[in-house]
C-alpha cells in the first residue's frame, strides 16, 4: 500500500455538551468515536477546553488495532476530573498513530429524541 501524507493524528471536536437530563429510557451522551485502522494500538491523549475554567488535559485512553471505540466523554477523567453535564466545552484528540476521529451526541432532553453525529477537524 502506498503511503498517505493526509492520514491525521490531532482532532478537534469544537462543540462538546453533555445534556444535563433524559426523558423515557434513553439516556443523553456523547461519544467521540474512533477508527483504529493500523497495525498497531492507538494511544491517545484527549484535552477538554471550557468557557470558564481551566482544561482537563492529557487524559490517556487507547484503542486496539483495527478497531474502533465509541468513548462516553462522561467517562473521562483525570486526578478525579470529569466533564460536567450542561457545560459546553471542546474537545482535543491526538494520537501517535492516525486515526478518524467521529463525534456524536443523543439528545433525549424531550420525548423526541435527537442524534448528532458530525466529523472532527483534522489539524
């Protein structure tokens, strides 16, 4: 296989919100979901950026080779730091390997639920 300059390392999902309620039996999350196509395990280092506070940054996760991961933003977490629900926020994904990098959000604030699911931007 050829080489690919295009493949990304560093993500940048700019609309984070975790939705402070849920109706019914879904329960409101976000995920940012990860496609590990390589040959080795992926290891990343997530940072959240707030409005009005300080960043959660370096927090570690990894995903195996040619797999993908769908990971709760709810469950990150450093030195007992987690994402607040209903405080918008951004998010920083780098890794030592390319990978894609997906966001996606259910909203189920009202009975009609909503579904987001938008690309990251490459850096």
């Amino acid at each position: 296989m050829q080489a690919d300059n295009n493949r990304k390392t560093h993500w940048i999902i700019p609309d984070g919100f975790i939705p402070p309620q849920s109706t019914g039996e879904q329960t409101s999350h976000e995920s940012i979901c990860v496609l590990n196509a390589n040959d080795s395990d992926a290891h990343l280092h997530v940072n959240i950026y707030f409005e009005d506070r300080d960043p959660i940054e370096e927090i570690e996760t990894a995903v195996r080779s040619k797999r993908t991961s769908h990971i709760r933003t709810s469950s990150l977490e450093k030195d007992g730091k987690t994402i607040p629900a209903g405080v918008p926020y951004a998010i920083e994904v780098q890794s030592d390997v390319p990978i894609i990098v997906q966001y996606s959000r259910l909203d189920s604030t009202q009975p009609a639920l909503a579904l987001m699911s938008t690309m990251a931007f490459p850096l």
